[in-house]
C-alpha cells in the first residue's frame, strides 16, 4: 500500500513523463507547486518506489520513468475524471449532427476524429465483430478437382469460395469434414474460426481423417472469407512516428505489419470475459511482444443493450491515459444513441 506523500510522487513522475517523454528527476518534481517537498526528500521516496516495482531507472544518473506495474497503479487509482474542453465537444456534437448515409461511413469518420484528437492510432471495430458466428458450413464439389465452400453466419450472411479437392481426398473424406465443422464450429464467433480450426479440429481430423495435412490447408483457405465478413477502421497510424518512444524503424515496422492482421487486432480488442466499460492493457497486458511498448484502451458501443463493436485506442505506454479516457467515454456513448436510433 503506497502513503499518499509516495501516490503524489508517482502520480507527478508519471504525468511528467507523459509530457516530457524524458526521465523525471526529483528538483523538476519538487519545482511543481503541488508537490511541497524537498528534493532529498523526493529521491528517497523514488528510490523506495522503484525497489517497489513502480518506477524504473534507465541510466545511473539518470532519473526515473514509469514501469508498467507504476502505469498500472496510475490508471487504476490516481486518474480522476476527465472533462473534454468545449471546442474538443463541439468537434464530437458537429459529427453527430451531420446526416451519415452509412454506417461504414459513421464509423471511418469516427477513427479520424479519434486519432486527430489524440495523436495516437484509432482502432474501430463494425458492429457484431465479436457477436457474429458461424451458423453452417458446406463444400460443394464441382468436379473432382474444386469445390465451393459456403459460410452462412449468424447475420444471415453468406460467403462462397471455389477451393481445391487436394488430390486422394474422396467425397466420403469432405463429408466428413463437413460434418466435423459443424458439429465443433457452429456457434463459434468468426474471428475464433482460424485458431480453432488448428487446435481441436486439426487434432481431430488427424486421428479420423485421411490427408488431414492437405484438407487443413484447404479448409484455411475456405473460412479466410468469413472472418472478414467485419472489416477494421484504423486511423492515424503515422502518428506512432511522432512518438519518440519508436525511432526505432524495425519496431515500428513489426507494429505496423500486426496492425494490417484482423485476427491479431480482433482478439487484442476482445473485452476480457466479465468487463464492461473502458478497459485499459499497458505493456505486456496486450499478450503480445510488438505492443509491450504501447498501450491499448478501448470501449465498446451498443445498440438495444447489446455490445455491437469497439472502439480503441494505441499509443505509447506514455499516454495521456486519462484524456484518451474521457474521449473513448464520450465517443462510445454518441455512438451507442446514434446507432440505437438507427436499429430501431
């Protein structure tokens, strides 16, 4: 448990970095104001927050910066709410009132204001993304060396695609694939479709069906249509190049290639099982090694009291957290009344 002097410390330290994006020392801390204590006094408390695991010290002489554990503390407990100043709501109030014609059009007009407001990269996810699934399957032989797979989802939607018969494999070895799939996928959210198809159904498929290596690329190829029936918006995705946090060209690269994954994206902006509202991941908390380095806040929106997309925003660790917030919250809730005026 921090003492309040200490959670003034941290919550200084860490402000100032997002600023600063420079280590903090303790004269700069002791300058601000709010603060009142000496700079013998600041270092002995850094020193102690830091051998608690909340701060870092990347050079010797250096001062500190915030760890993910410090950003953590940060966010869960020394953000207060977040007013957005008139012009930033006059912003938010004008793109609402336009008449959109579309919903796609809604939503990629949504990313852009969101990564002109806060200089980081939007992420938006259509609606149902994380609600829409598999409802059945179907290979159609054409001849004996094509196909057409079918993908009915939960919508209504349907997607085909002519594949190939891999040679060897008999009708008898489609069926039952067919079979399997719909007994194991059905029901299954699109984006889970691919990992399932390689952990369950291919152990399955090894132990029951003949040439299961050449009908797993097959069936790869057959449900990559439907996992994109709901496309991704992303907005600002230069602005990490702004950040001086990724200079580094192959970092950035990394980040920019998982960026263009629609899997990758839908799983990390999943909301974890039982959460509702905002949600914070720094560092490690996104599950992935490229975005150890940034954050990722994201809110869903909803229509009729059903979550039916969400929204997010990527930046660095250094984000101006309780901004970014505060954003995500207005945004989110226009939505939600905007699109539950349009499902009516």
């Amino acid at each position: 448990m921090l003492t309040d002097r200490q959670r003034m410390i941290l919550s200084a330290i860490v402000d100032d970095y997002i600023r600063s994006a420079e280590p903090v020392g303790s004269r700069s801390i002791s300058k601000r104001g709010d603060v009142g204590y000496s700079p013998a006094t600041i270092r002995n408390e850094m020193a102690d927050l830091e051998e608690l695991g909340f701060l870092e010290q990347p050079h010797t002489s250096a001062g500190r910066i915030p760890s993910h554990k410090g950003y953590r503390y940060y966010v869960d407990h020394l953000t207060s709410s977040f007013s957005l100043q008139p012009s930033e709501l006059k912003v938010m109030k004008a793109f609402f009132a336009e008449k959109l014609n579309a919903m796609e059009q809604m939503i990629q007009h949504a990313a852009g204001i969101l990564s002109q407001m806060t200089n980081y990269t939007s992420i938006l996810l259509g609606p149902e993304v994380f609600h829409t699934s598999l409802r059945h399957f179907q290979l159609l032989p054409l001849n004996e060396d094509t196909a057409v797979a079918i993908i009915v989802t939960s919508t209504g939607h349907v997607e085909n695609k002519t594949v190939s018969i891999p040679p060897g494999v008999s009708l008898s070895d489609m069926e039952q694939v067919v079979n399997l799939l719909n007994s194991k996928l059905s029901h299954v959210p699109l984006y889970k479709l691919k990992s399932r198809l390689y952990t369950e159904i291919g152990q399955e498929m090894q132990r029951h069906i003949d040439h299961y290596e050449e009908l797993m690329k097959m069936l790869d190829i057959a449900l990559s249509n439907g996992e994109q029936e709901h496309k991704v918006y992303l907005s600002g995705t230069t602005n990490m190049l702004s950040q001086p946090e990724f200079r580094d060209v192959d970092k950035v690269r990394t980040i920019f290639e998982l960026l263009e994954q629609t899997p990758t994206l839908m799983k990390m902006m999943a909301p974890a099982s039982g959460e509702t509202g905002l949600q914070v991941r720094i560092g490690t908390e996104n599950n992935h090694a490229a975005f150890e380095s940034c954050s990722l806040i994201t809110a869903t929106y909803s229509a009729d009291g059903k979550a039916i997309g969400t929204i997010g925003i990527l930046g660095p660790t250094r984000m101006e957290y309780a901004r970014v917030m505060g954003i995500l919250n207005v945004l989110s809730g226009d939505m939600t009344r905007l699109l539950t005026h349009w499902y009516k």
